[in-house]
C-alpha cells in the first residue's frame, strides 16, 4: 500500500509528461505558410461640387446662454425701473437698475 502513495504520483507526473511531448512532435514547425498581401484595396471615383439647398423648420423656445438671478437687500416697492433691464436686455456697469421707495422713516 506504501509503494502505491509513491509510485501514482510519478505515473501521473511521467504520463503528463509523455503526453507534453506528444503534442509537441505533432505540431510541425514547417507549415506551409502562403504570403498573405496585407495592402488596402483603393478605388478611385471623379467627384464634381454641387449646390444643395436645405430648409429647415422649426418651432420651440429660445433660452439664453446665461442667466442672473438678483435679489434686492433692502425692502420697498419699485417706482423706477430701468427700460434695459429687460430680459435679453444689456445693462452697462454702474447704471442704476430699479429706484426703490424712500422708507418713511428716512425722509427728512
């Protein structure tokens, strides 16, 4: 029973072996190898320039690029507001935007 834990694992390792080198004489190494042409079929066509004219339409909503959100820290109501301070409107640094209601307890 001893000589068979010693000599199964020999047989098993000879018989891979065997069978390594088996497969390895099978393989030929002198495959008829046939030159293969690796370059791109090309054609070659006349173009001519021509006018196309597209009409597309359309509907929907237009959304500017940006957006600026303003709140006022002060409370009032707004007497005055500037007319370019529209939406799409251009307002220039330092223009006065809304003039907002004196408080009652500031009029002299």
């Amino acid at each position: 029973m001893k000589w068979i834990k010693v000599a199964l694992p020999i047989g098993v390792l000879l018989v891979g072996y065997l069978g390594m080198k088996g497969i390895e004489a099978s393989a030929s190494d002198n495959t008829i190898t046939e030159e293969v042409d690796t370059r791109p079929t090309v054609t070659i066509e006349a173009l001519s320039p021509e006018d196309v004219r597209v009409q597309l339409t359309s509907y929907g909503e237009i959304t500017p690029l940006e957006t600026t959100n303003l709140a006022a820290q002060v409370s009032g109501e707004v007497e005055r507001w500037n007319p370019k301070f529209v939406s799409g409107g251009l307002v220039r640094r330092g223009e006065t935007l809304f003039e907002i209601e004196a408080d009652p307890s500031f009029r002299t």
